[in-house]
C-alpha cells in the first residue's frame, strides 16, 4: 500500500536523481501541454495576480506565472526539486514552500489563481487535495487542472508499466466531476480517440533504449522535430471558484 511516508520517499529519490522538468519536457507530448497551459495562463494571469503552483517541481511554472504576477508561490513535497527551484530561479516574486498539497499552510481565499498541472494522478485522495486548493483559492479564483487521460490501475500491466508516481486514473468524466465539485468549468480541452491511440503507442516503445537515445537527441539538437509534435494525452481544465 502507498502511503504518505513512501510517497515522500519516492518523490525525495526522484529528485535526488535528475532535473525531473528538464527530463519530463523532453518528451513531445509534455512540450505541447506546456505550450497549451501557457497560452491558457497568458489570458488569465494580471499584474495584481497572486499565484499558487501546486506541486511545483523545479518551478518552471513559478518562472512563467512570475513574469505577470505580482507574487507567485510554489509548493513540493521534494527538497531536491525544491532546492533547484530556488537555485535556478531569477525572479524577485517568488517563494517556495515545502508541504503538502493536502494540508497547505495559508489563510482562506488568498490566491487569485491555482495551477494543478499533472497533479491529480500523484494524489493519495485527489477530492482532499481539490478541496484545500478551493480553500485557499479567493471568490472568482482560477484554477488549472491537467492529468494523463489513462487507463484504470486495473488494466494496466505492472511489468509494462511500473510504478511512476502515479496513483489516481482519470477519464474526461471523472477528472471534470473531480474539479466541478468547487469550481465552475469554463474550458476543458480532452485527447481525441486518434490522439490517445498514438500516444499509447508511442508509450509502449519510449522506454526502449534506442528511443531514449533518439529522444535526447531529438531534443538537444533538433528541437522542432517529430517529437515536438507528440499528441497530448492530458486532460485539460479551467475553472473558475464557485460562490459560497
């Protein structure tokens, strides 16, 4: 059973390893979510915005929202990852915080916008996490949720597919029920059937050696290539906080 304890412990080693944005964002699918968030937020975040990054990593989301905002937070359960924010970081409006999504150290109602990118499936009880974000998340709040549209745990292949820090399986349905409870959905954006079927493949073969030797060099030298232009298995919400 995964409890608290050995996600803390996973999480510590996962960082400890490697830059986990630098590797996540060499894969095409993750380049293209990024694109879409960051188009998403570049409507939404205004000079007077308070941010919060929910499980932030490394920060890339906390350098992005702090060039418009006018203070950005970033919380994480790993030290490593959070160490690296802090290191890497070139802006005066950002802090970062160690904890838990599940119990997060601020007054009600004090953020403006919440991003959740690719956090919901690494939650021990997702409802719990949303709810704390809807706390702290003022009247009329934003808040970003994305998450791989995956299979249930059940279906999947433990040999094919070990352990990678996710918990928690969503379709379009469950993940739009997830966020609706305390937001009202304004924009949703779900992979199509060819989508989810390219990804699938291209997941089976990615962890080939050969792949990962095509991918690292795909991305360090070629940059815009075939990569780059990997479906986006995630989906995507936007919502706004719903009157008390």
């Amino acid at each position: 059973m995964v409890t608290t304890k050995k996600l803390f412990k996973y999480y510590e080693n996962e960082g400890n390893q490697d830059h986990c944005q630098r590797v996540m964002y060499a894969d095409g699918a993750h380049i293209n979510l990024r694109g879409i968030i960051t188009g998403l937020l570049s409507q939404s975040v205004r000079q007077d915005s308070i941010c919060l990054d929910a499980g932030c990593a490394e920060g890339w989301y906390c350098k992005l929202l702090s060039l418009k905002a006018d203070f950005v937070v970033g919380v994480d359960i790993s030290i490593p990852k959070l160490r690296r924010a802090i290191a890497e970081q070139n802006s005066t409006n950002v802090s970062y915080v160690m904890g838990s999504w599940d119990c997060l150290p601020f007054r009600d109602e004090f953020f403006s916008i919440v991003t959740f990118i690719e956090g919901p499936e690494h939650c021990l009880k997702p409802e719990r996490t949303l709810d704390e974000l809807h706390r702290v998340a003022k009247k009329q709040g934003l808040i970003f949720v994305s998450a791989p549209i995956e299979k249930p745990s059940t279906e999947k292949d433990p040999l094919i597919e070990p352990f990678e820090g996710h918990l928690s399986f969503f379709s379009p349905s469950s993940l739009m029920k997830l966020v609706e409870k305390g937001f009202h959905i304004t924009q949703t954006r779900f992979p199509s059937s060819s989508e989810s079927v390219v990804h699938r493949m291209k997941h089976a073969t990615s962890k080939t050696g050969a792949a990962r030797i095509i991918r690292r060099f795909d991305h360090i030298l070629l940059h815009d290539s075939i990569l780059s232009r990997s479906p986006v298995p995630h989906g995507i919400i936007v919502g706004k906080k719903k009157a008390e």
